[in-house]
C-alpha cells in the first residue's frame, strides 16, 4: 500500500474542536490527542493512509512532524540511514525502490522515531526497525516538512545562485541566493533562502557538490527542498 501526505482543511477544524482545551495540558497530551484525532480519520480509498502535519505539533514542539505510515515488509522498504551531526534523529541518505519512497519519504528527512521509538543514532534505528514484528505498519515520525521538485532542464534556465547554508549547524544542503523571476525554479515555487537538500536522490553537502550535480543532470533534476521559515525570512529582512 502506498500512504501519502494529506492535510485536509477538516482535519485542522476537528483539531480545533478536539484539542481546544487540551493544548494547554502539556505536549504529550497534545500529541496523543492530535494522533487520536488524526487516527479516526477513515478513507474510502484503502490505498491512502492519514499522514498529518499539525499547526498544535509546531506551537507545542517548536517544530513541524509528520507521521508516514509504511506496511511493515522489512525486506521491501528500501532505506539507508546515517547518523544526523547537526542534532537529533538520523538522516536518510538513499531510496531504492520500494515502499519507504512510495510512502513520501525522502532523500534528506530526518527520522525523529519509528513507531515511538527514538532513533538517537543509525544503530537506533536498524534496531527499531527490527523490533517491528506483528506491527501491521511502521510509524516514520520525521521532522520539517520537506518537499520534491521534479525540473524539466529542456523547458528553460535554472536562473538561480547557489551558495553554502548559513544555518549550517543545524541542516545540511546548501540555498538559493538568487532565484531568477522568469526561471524554471522560480516558476517552481522556490525563492531565495531555500535549501536543496538532496538532487537526484544524493545529499547536497556544499555548494560546488550541488553545482555539479545539477550540471551533470541530463534532463530532469530532482531537487529536495527545504523552504524557509517565515521567521528566518523576517530575520533576513
């Protein structure tokens, strides 16, 4: 089964209807009851499971986390893992094919917990992975909200200016200084202070890697964006 993310405008009212006069209980309660929430949800189409992103998970937490569910088929989910040296969780680092990309996650997230469990380094999360047995999914709990953009090279320029992450204690990739108004990537919805994190399905780890990368791209680069916060867009200002 593949799950992919939905935020459906419901789900934030029935949030707010639920967790009105528990947010102020403290965040773990928050967090269950989001779950709780979110979990009650029920599709008619069996192939889609409930990935939420929470505007109560950011108030409470101080950051976005997404939950995807993958079907618990070890030798089928096709992921490689490397510890995180900018905090905590660990990073992905390769897809194959499989049901850990069908699901949406990709190159670059950073795997907070699988099925609660915190994965504080890579031997963490191989060992959670393996104490999975009798689960019918397995919970990736993944922090930020990355995004996957697909350029076609051939409809025109790229316009844009890469240089190293100033933020580079706590994420990896490197951001747009320039985006071209009348480029590929700006008409792709990227703007200045955004991160690439990964260009076909390899981390970015400094400005020349990231270059290369996309020159070396026959026709389609895919990029693994990260936006900027509204907060560091104000501090930027």
């Amino acid at each position: 089964r593949v799950s992919r993310e939905i935020r459906p405008l419901g789900l934030c009212r029935m949030g707010v209807d639920v967790l009105g006069d528990q947010i102020t209980n403290g965040v773990s309660q928050t967090v269950r009851a989001i779950k709780r929430v979110a979990k009650s949800r029920e599709y008619d189409d069996d192939s889609v499971r409930l990935v939420f992103s929470n505007l109560y998970v950011d108030k409470a937490m101080g950051e976005t986390i997404r939950e995807v569910f993958v079907t618990n088929d070890i030798a089928n989910i096709n992921i490689t893992v490397i510890d995180n040296h900018r905090g905590p969780g660990v990073v992905v680092s390769a897809l194959g094919e499989g049901l850990a990309m069908e699901a949406g996650i990709l190159v670059g997230d950073v795997i907070m917990a699988i099925n609660g469990i915190d994965c504080t380094s890579h031997e963490h999360a191989i060992g959670a992975l393996n104490y999975q047995e009798g689960c019918t999914d397995i919970v990736f709990s993944i922090k930020g909200m990355l995004r996957k953009v697909v350029i076609d090279k051939t409809e025109g320029t790229l316009d844009c200016t890469l240089v190293n992450s100033s933020d580079l204690a706590s994420r990896s990739g490197v951001e747009f200084s320039f985006v071209g108004e009348f480029g590929l990537l700006h008409r792709a919805g990227i703007r200045v202070g955004d991160a690439i994190i990964s260009v076909n399905g390899c981390l970015v780890s400094d400005h020349a890697q990231g270059i290369s990368l996309i020159d070396s791209s026959d026709r389609y680069i895919e990029l693994v964006v990260a936006e900027q916060s509204p907060a560091d867009n104000t501090s930027s200002n």
